[in-house]
C-alpha cells in the first residue's frame, strides 16, 4: 500500500483518450437498457420454447412488452449511433489497431495460462493478450447482436442478411446468444474491475499514476 | 428501491464475497437509477419514449421499400395448427354471420357502397403463403387467399395520395396501416386461410393479410373501413405498441 502523497507525486499516464470514455459509459448505459428491456421482451415469446426459461421480471425493463418494447427501440438508438461512433473514431485514430494488436491464439493461451496462475501482470497502458481477445470478442458479439437484431426487427427489409441467419427465427437465436455472449463479458468485466479496482478511475478521467499497476 | 433487488439472497455467502457482491450491487444500482429519474416518473419516460416510438415510425416508411415482397414458402412449411391469437381467449372469439353482412367503407373514397363476401369473392383472388411474425416473438406460417388490397383501394376510388387506411373490426378491435404499406403487392383483404373459407378463430369474415407488418397490424372481423390523413391509431398502437410496426 503506498501514500497518497506518493501517489501524488507520480506522474500521470494517459490510458483512455476522451473518446473511448464517451464510448464507453454510453455503452455501458445502452446495453444495460438494452438487455433489460430485451429480457422482458424475451418473456413475452421464449426464443426456445422446451427449455420454459424466463427471466424474473423483476430485473426487467419496460413494465409489460409494449412499454419493454419502447425502451428496447429507443435505446437501440443510443447504443448503435455511439458504437458506430467508436469504431470510426477507433479505426480511423489506429486507436483500436494499436491496443487490441496484435493478438494471436497462442499469446492468449499463454497469458490465459498466466493468469489462471495469478502470475499475469496488468497494466493500465498496455493490455495482455487474453484481454486484447475479450475486447475484441465483446466487440463482435456487439456487431452480431445490431445485426441480427436489425433481422429481427426488419426480416423483410433486410430479408437477405435475414437469410445469412437462417431467416427471421435463426436471426432471434443469434440476437439471443449474441446478448449471451455480452452478459458474460459483462460478468467478467465487472468481477476483474473489482478484483483491480484502479482499473475503474482511468476510464472515468482517463488517465492513472505511473507504476499504478505495482498496487495490484 | 431497485437496488433491493440486487442485494444477496443468501447468508452463507462468505464475508470478502458479501462485500464484493453489495460493491456490485451497488454499481449496478447506480446504473438502475440513472435510468430510475425516467422510469419513475411517467411523464417523462412517456413522453421520451413516445417520441421515440414516433420517431421510429418516421425511420420505418422511410426504409420501407414497396416493391420489397415479403418471403414466400410452400405448403409442406405451413404451421400446423396456426396459432389462435387475440386480445381474447378462443372461445370468446366474435362470430359474424354471412347473412346480412357487408365491408363498409368510409372517409376518403368515391364509391362508399358496402361490398358483401359474394361480391368481393366475384373479384380476382390471389394467395399467399407468408410468415406471420407476432410483435410477442413467435412467428407461425399461413396461407391467405383473397383480393389483393391495392386493387380494391383503387376499383373502389380511395384516395391512395392519403396517410392511412384505417379499420374497425367486429370484436372491437382497430387499427391502421400506412398508405405504402396498404398498396403493397402483398397485403391482402384475405377471405380464405389454407384455401377455405376463413375459419372464424382466423376472422371471418375477412382479415387484413399485411405480411410485411406484425400481427397485430392484420385486424381481424372487419367490419368497416376508411382512408383517413387523421392518425386512426389501433387497439394496441394507443397502449403503448409501435405504429407502423414494419417487418
């Protein structure tokens, strides 16, 4: 444990540019009214109907379908303007380029293996390999839940993505284990900022204290 | 009063894992209440939301393309049986008798006189078989015969420069649909389902077939309808669901 007043006197890193904080908070906000409203909507309809899986209602958004449905296309909004927003500004900046690469599968077993040991080193500047492969998936699993939403939503329109998925019933499947796939990421992220709480001040104001990893 | 909700449920959770868990709850309370100043005060998220939902239908005709046809399958993809649904259970379903009933017609169009089933089914019929995808989630596949919209709108001199077609069903249900919608080439006055007569739980005596909209959006037991450029809004459209509700 250090002083505050060495804390203090380190010099400030930059980790998160304006941007991505931006992007970030209105993610998370998005998603949250997203997934909420979406599981009221799941209950009206369950995608597979032998399971009878439902979720508590209580934990859902929207009061009834109508009022779930609102929320869920109006946050739909928010959610997709702002991530495409940050993909734009992350690729055209080579933000994105060079934090998340390179990154291959034989660097995420090692660090994986690293990190299952404890021994796995983080800093707030440089990610590891397993958490270049988590960003890089949630991303995706993002991307393929717009999609396949917009199929749900509009499987006339856009019947020929639509059919990529197997059609209107298969584009629900993928919207549903796409927001699977976002509400483990989401788990993950949410025990490891805990288990690294310095990791959360830097994507608020954006930057740390040298050596801030040290701490861990 | 939402994070409540997300407080731990169990006493055996150990001390450091209690900890982490109220930290967490705490977060996502925060996060909740963010969202809470809207969700607690109707008239706020009303009026967002409403505006969204408005908003939304503009975004829908928009890219609603008229000449985009809905997907077609075969008999052997027919859902057998197809589901009932209402705003009411099957054995409180309206029944209309034959005898003595006509479409009435109304608002904008030239020539109002009431057409019986005998008369409609004297016009060129059409079939479909299509997929009906309920705003709910599920989806069933049928196969509705009749006249095709469009034409009847304008043998019968509707104004199709008009906003919206509007209808009033015989079980007190309504609704309306928008002009482009109305005049796509696969919405249809369906008098048949799988080739018979329409079966009263499907609306008899006539149902709109919109397979480019949601269920709900295909009123059933209609009894009269009219072209309007005042919003007619629907039995589901005024509680809270989307209006133009394109597929």
């Amino acid at each position: 444990m250090t002083t505050v007043e060495s804390f203090e006197a380190r010099p400030r890193v930059h980790v998160h540019p304006l941007f991505v904080r931006v992007f970030h908070w209105l993610n998370a906000l998005g998603i949250f009214l997203m997934i909420a409203s979406g599981w009221r909507i799941y209950n009206a309809s369950p995608v597979f109907e032998s399971l009878d899986f439902t979720f508590p209602n209580s934990v859902t958004l929207g009061g009834w379908l109508g009022g779930a449905l609102q929320w869920h296309f109006a946050a739909m909004w928010l959610l997709v303007l702002n991530f495409l927003m940050y993909l734009a500004l992350g690729l055209a900046s080579g933000h994105l380029r060079r934090r998340l690469t390179p990154v291959s599968p034989h660097a995420v077993a090692t660090d994986l293996g690293r990190a299952l040991q404890g021994k796995l080193p983080h800093s707030g500047t440089t990610y590891n390999a397993v958490q270049k492969a988590s960003y890089i998936g949630v991303l995706i699993a993002i991307l393929v839940t717009i999609i396949s939403g917009a199929c749900v939503w509009k499987p006339v329109q856009l019947q020929e993505l639509a059919s990529l998925m197997g059609g209107y019933e298969g584009a629900r499947v993928v919207h549903f284990f796409g927001m699977t796939a976002i509400s483990a990421f989401i788990l993950m992220h949410l025990a490891l900022v805990l288990i690294v709480p310095s990791t959360l001040f830097p994507m608020i104001v954006g930057w740390t204290r040298k050596d801030n990893h040290d701490e861990i | 009063m939402k994070s409540k909700l997300l407080l731990p449920q169990s006493s055996t959770l150990l001390n450091v894992e209690r900890r982490l868990f109220l930290k967490r709850s705490l977060s996502l309370g925060a996060l909740a209440m963010l969202t809470g100043c809207d969700a607690t005060d109707p008239t706020i998220s009303e009026r967002i939301l409403g505006a969204m939902s408005k908003w939304n239908d503009e975004v829908q005709l928009a890219i609603f393309n008229p000449n985009k046809l809905a997907p077609v399958y075969t008999e052997a993809d027919i859902t057998d049986p197809f589901p009932f649904n209402a705003f009411y259970t099957e054995d409180e379903v309206t029944t209309v008798e034959e005898a003595g009933y006509s479409l009435e017609l109304g608002g904008l169009i030239a020539n109002k006189a009431s057409w019986t089933l005998e008369r409609l089914r004297a016009l060129p019929q059409v079939s479909q078989i299509t997929r009906h995808i309920c705003v709910e989630g599920w989806s069933a596949i049928g196969k509705w015969g009749g006249v095709n919209f469009g034409d009847f709108l304008r043998l019968v001199g509707a104004d199709t420069s008009a906003k919206y077609v509007g209808f009033k069903c015989a079980d007190d249900y309504y609704s309306s649909i928008d002009m482009a919608t109305a005049l796509h080439p696969q919405t249809i006055l369906a008098l048949t389902f799988r080739d018979k007569v329409l079966p009263v739980k499907y609306g008899f005596p006539m149902k709109l077939r919109v397979p480019t909209k949601l269920g709900f959006k295909n009123p059933k037991h209609i009894m009269s309808m009219y072209v309007t450029n005042d919003y007619p809004g629907g039995y589901w459209e005024d509680q809270g669901y989307n209006w133009f509700s394109g597929s």
